[in-house]
C-alpha cells in the first residue's frame, strides 16, 4: 500500500507538473484562439459561397490559393527566421533582434514589389494559358495585392509568437477575421456583395490588421536602427532551408485547387472549394 500511494504521489506531481507548464497553458490560448478563428473563418466563407454563387466563388477560391501560394513562397523563411532570432536576443542583444526585424521587413517588401511588378502582366498569361479561364486576370491581380497584406500581417504575428504575446497573438487575428466577417454581412444584406467586393474584403483586412498591429511593436525603433544587412547572413543562412521546405509543403497544399482550376468549369471549382473550406479547420487546430 505504500508502494502504491508513494506511485500515485509521484504521478499526481507529474500531472500537476505538466498543467503547470507555461508550455500547454501557452498552446491552450493559441487553440482557443485559433477554433474561434477557425469559426469565424467559416462564417467568412460560408456567407461569400453563398452570395457568389458556384462559379464566382471557383474564381475566388482559385485567387485566394494563388494569393496565400504567392505569400508563403515570396516569405523566404523570414517568418521563421523572426521567431527564431528575435526571441534569442530580444532579451539580451534588442539592438540586433531589432536588426532582424528591421531585415526581415525589407525582406517583405522588396519581394512583394517585385511580385506585383512582374506578376502583373505575367497573370493574363496565367489565367488563360494555364488555368483556361480569361474571367480570372482581374481576381489574380488583385491577389497580387494580397500578398503584401499577408506577408505584412504575418511579420506582426510572428513577432508576437517570437515574444510569446500569445493572448494579443490570437485577439488580433479573432478582431481582423471578425471584422472581416461583418463587412461581408453588410455587404451581403445590402446586396453588394459580389466577386470584387468579396476579393477585396478578403484582401484589405490583413493590411488593417498590420496598422493595428504595429502599434503593438517598436516600429519607430525597427525604423530607426541601423545595421541590419549585418544579419543578412545569419538570417538567410537559416531561412534558406525553411524556403525550400515551404516552397514544397505550399504548392503541395494548394495543388488540388489548381489541378481542378485547370481542369473543372469554375462553377465545379467552387463547388469543390466549398467542400474543402469545410475541413480547413481540422488542420489549423492541429498547427496551433
């Protein structure tokens, strides 16, 4: 019997141990926070597939793989790279985790101006050539816009996780998804809610996400600092097999959405999108 209670001590000091770690309680709030994303989210998409209807909801869904393609590739790895050495000298060296900052901001930047120069006359050719739907050069095009509110809106969340802002990690993203949500309902019972409209609700979010968001950074000493392209090296020497590891894992994530885009009329494009979005949850709750 004492054999068995000192068994039972040890292991109740174990479960305590466990529950007590900054580590669950930290992947509590980012579960928390990202199925009521994962809700909001479906709202999002449930209520554009329904005002849009199969065949404009297929060209969105085709725009929106594109779009979050485009951003995961064009990233570089920066994103990992800012949670990697932020959260390594934040503490002790703030001027160089500033630096990484700093880097990993014009990083964003000068690829999504790079993106949108040269994808603007490339995406004509895309959407006819490629996916053979010449009804989807404006949607691509506005994706290309997207990007940079997703690689900007990325550079804040990720500077959350690198300081383990976990509850503002997931109160802004539930604030962006949510107004997002309620501009659509406006649109929607006004009777405005259309391809464009719904594109572009899509696409403005993540840039009004980053303003705020900002706010919650050191921008002005991000601004100010000097000598980031002494971190360039270190930064890309880590990023560089992150990149490539994404570049798979991203195309490899969105390959259906385009096979179906170049096979499939739009309106069986949408169709199928629509049955997709409804388990696109299951492996968000597992990432958080």
């Amino acid at each position: 019997m004492g054999n068995l209670q000192m068994l039972v001590d040890r292991g109740r000091d174990m479960v305590r141990g466990i529950v007590g770690t900054a580590t669950l309680r930290q992947s509590g709030i980012t579960f928390l926070g990202t199925a009521i994303n994962g809700l909001l989210g479906a709202g999002f998409y449930i209520l554009l597939a329904r005002a849009l209807g199969p065949a404009d909801y297929g060209l969105f869904a085709v725009a929106a793989a594109v779009l979050t393609l485009i951003a995961d590739v064009s990233d570089l790895g920066t994103d990992t790279g800012l949670v990697r050495f932020v959260s390594r000298y934040i503490e002790g060296q703030r001027q160089k985790a500033l630096r990484f900052l700093k880097a990993s901001l014009e990083v964003k930047l000068v690829v999504w101006g790079l993106v949108l120069v040269a994808g603007w006359k490339f995406m004509p050719y895309l959407a006819s050539g490629v996916f053979r739907k010449l009804e989807l050069t404006l949607p691509l095009r506005l994706a290309l816009m997207g990007v940079g509110g997703a690689q900007l809106f990325s550079f804040v969340t990720h500077y959350l996780q690198a300081g383990q802002k976990f509850w503002t990690w997931s109160l802004l993203q539930m604030v962006t998804n949510a107004g997002r949500l309620i501009v659509v309902v406006v649109l929607f019972f006004g009777g405005r809610l259309m391809l464009t409209s719904g594109l572009w609700a899509y696409i403005a979010f993540p840039f009004l996400g980053f303003m705020v968001g900002s706010c919650l950074l050191p921008m002005r000493q991000v601004v100010e600092v000097k000598g980031e392209r002494r971190v360039w090296g270190e930064l890309f020497a880590y990023n560089k097999w992150v990149a490539a590891f994404t570049l798979l894992a991203a195309l490899s994530a969105r390959l259906d959405t385009f096979i179906s885009a170049r096979l499939l009329p739009v309106a069986e494009v949408g169709i199928y999108a629509a049955m997709g979005q409804l388990v696109v949850i299951v492996p968000q709750i597992v990432a958080a």
